[in-house]
C-alpha cells in the first residue's frame, strides 16, 4: 500500500480544502437565489407576462425575419391558401446570397449613402434648434409657460396628422407656402416633386417634428445644474460663451449622449415622414432603408420577402454597430452608460 509523501499530502489537503470551499460557495449562492426567489417572487410574477409579450412580438418576428433572409422566399413560394386549396411553400435555403446581393449591389449603398445624409441632417439641426430654445426657455422669460406649451404643441400632435398637414403646406399648386411666396412675385417651388427640394422638405418636417423631444431633454438637464457654478463664474470674469462651454456643455454631457442616441435611432428608421410625405419618391431620391425594405414587401411584384427581411436584419446590424461604437467613444471620455 503506497503512503503519500508530506508534499503530497498538502496538496490533496489543499485540493479538498478548495473542493469544499467551491461546494460552499455554490450552495450558498443557491440558498441565496432560493431566498430572493421567495422574497421577490411577486415582482418575477409581474415581469413575466411582459417577457412573453416581448418574447411574442419582438423575439419571433425577429427570429423569423432572420430566417426568410436566408432563403429565397416571395410571393410566388411562400405557402398560401388559393379558395380551398393550401398551397404549401417551395422557397428555398440560400445561405448568405441575399447579404451578398444587397452590400454589393449599388441600391442599398446609395439608399444607405441618403440615409446617412438624412440621420446627421436632422438630429444635428435637432439638437441645434433644441439645445437653443432650451437656453431661451431656461432664463426667466415673460411668458415662459406659454411658450414652452407652444413649442410642445408638434410632440403632442400624433405624427401622421402632423405630416398630411406639411402634405397640404407643399402643395405645389394650392399650398399655404407656395401661394405666400407667389404673394412676393416669387415662383411656386415644386416641394415634393424636385428630388432636391422633396430631400429638404422631409428634412424639415422631420426637424419640426423632433425638435420639442430635444428641448424638453436638454431643458431637464439645463435646470439640473447648480446656478451656483454660474454665478462663481461670472464674478471671476467669464463671459457667456465661456459659461456656456465650461458649465453648461460639460452639465448637459449624460443628457446629450442619451438623447442623441435615441434620436439617431428614430431617425435611421423615421417610416412615417418619408412614407407618407413622399413615398420615397420623386423617383428613388428620398428612399431610406426601412421604406424601401418596407417596398421590397409591399409595393413590388412579386413581393420579395426575402430581400425586405434581408434589409432589415442589415438596418439592426448597422444600429447595434452604432450604438456599440458610440459607447466605446463614451467610455474613453468617462461617460459610461
């Protein structure tokens, strides 16, 4: 019978020590769930329906679109019900050809080239036009209650009312601007029939749209800051400009961050203003991503289910390459989120 050594003794010493020490360790971390689980088993019970409802609407569209993307499926092969006869489908696995066919086909690159130009546009000039309202409303103004009920007025209007009423302004022959600038001797400009001005216009309803989000956010933030820090600046002599970078920007850093991400996302994917005050058009020139993914589905023949999920697995592929770089950008700056 073979007798350890005193090393090999320690050792075996040490690896059981180690071995009751893991085993305590994960006994108590079950005990400790087990105890949570009956002390919080009420707010489990709550969240549950809302993971399922997630799970429903969010999860199974999501993982079914990544599905079709990868295959070949439109109108013709999907399964379908013709009077009593089911049809059943005869669309095919393809793998990665239709990724393939989008990044290397010159339509998605010059839709994504717009959609860029669209996204920095109109959530610059948003948080522009916000970022200075929210100044002016932050200051004690006669009538500042009213204003701020004023400029909120776009936010409250359900957004497809607010964008037949721009439909109505643009009208090259009978809208409100045209006919104020034929009051001026000024000709009628085609708003959303020249692919230039259709760019401009959708920009600013848009703009107009997003801009009481804005300034409401940053408003919150401006009256987040100590008055004192302004009033110590002034008396050592800096002017407002020197008040606004060194105090005000600084102050308004987490707030900025959040608000620029979300209205970077709206945008990207802003359907309605586009949808309904142009249709993409005149020709392709105002088409952003998810319009013509949403065309891809409903506007062609036959319809191309595969290539309208394809673009908008690519559209979430390129938000979540967004956000991960901005959080990056932000970690190095010590804005963690």
């Amino acid at each position: 019978m073979a007798v350890d050594t005193p090393s090999q003794s320690v050792a075996k010493a040490a690896g059981d020590s180690v071995a009751r020490g893991r085993s305590r360790g994960t006994g108590k971390r079950r005990r400790a769930e087990k105890r949570s689980l009956a002390t919080h088993w009420y707010a489990w019970a709550m969240v549950a329906p809302v993971i399922v409802v997630i799970a429903v609407i969010i999860g199974y569209p999501l993982v079914r679109g990544i599905y079709l993307s990868l295959t070949n499926a439109n109108e013709r092969n999907v399964a379908r019900s013709i009077g009593v006869n089911e049809i059943p489908a005869t669309y095919e696995f393809v793998g990665l050809d239709n990724y393939t066919d989008a990044l290397t086909g010159s339509q998605f690159l010059s839709t994504l080239g717009w959609t860029l130009v669209w996204t920095v546009a109109c959530v610059s000039l948003t948080f522009a036009l916000g970022l200075a309202l929210a100044n002016i409303l932050n200051r004690k103004i006669a009538g500042r209650s009213f204003y701020r009920l004023l400029l909120i007025l776009p936010w409250a209007v359900p957004g497809f009312v607010s964008v037949f009423a721009w439909r109505f302004l643009y009208n090259q022959d009978n809208g409100l601007l045209n006919k104020i600038l034929a009051g001026g001797g000024i000709d009628a400009v085609p708003w959303l029939n020249d692919p230039t001005w259709a760019k401009f216009s959708v920009i600013l309803v848009n703009v107009w749209l997003g801009v009481p989000f804005m300034m409401v956010a940053l408003l919150g933030g401006l009256q987040s800051i100590p008055g004192e820090l302004y009033e110590a600046a002034e008396m050592d002599g800096a002017n407002a400009w020197q008040r606004f970078r060194n105090i005000t920007m600084p102050g308004l850093s987490s707030v900025s961050t959040t608000v620029v991400l979300l209205s970077t996302i709206w945008t990207f994917n802003m359907f309605p203003v586009i949808f309904l005050l142009t249709r993409g058009g005149p020709g392709e020139a105002t088409q952003i991503l998810v319009t013509q993914a949403y065309k891809f589905s409903f506007e062609v023949s036959p319809r191309d289910f595969a290539q309208s999920s394809t673009w908008g697995v690519l559209i979430l592929i390129l938000l979540m390459l967004f956000a991960a770089v901005y959080r990056r950008v932000l970690r190095k700056q010590g804005e963690v989120w």
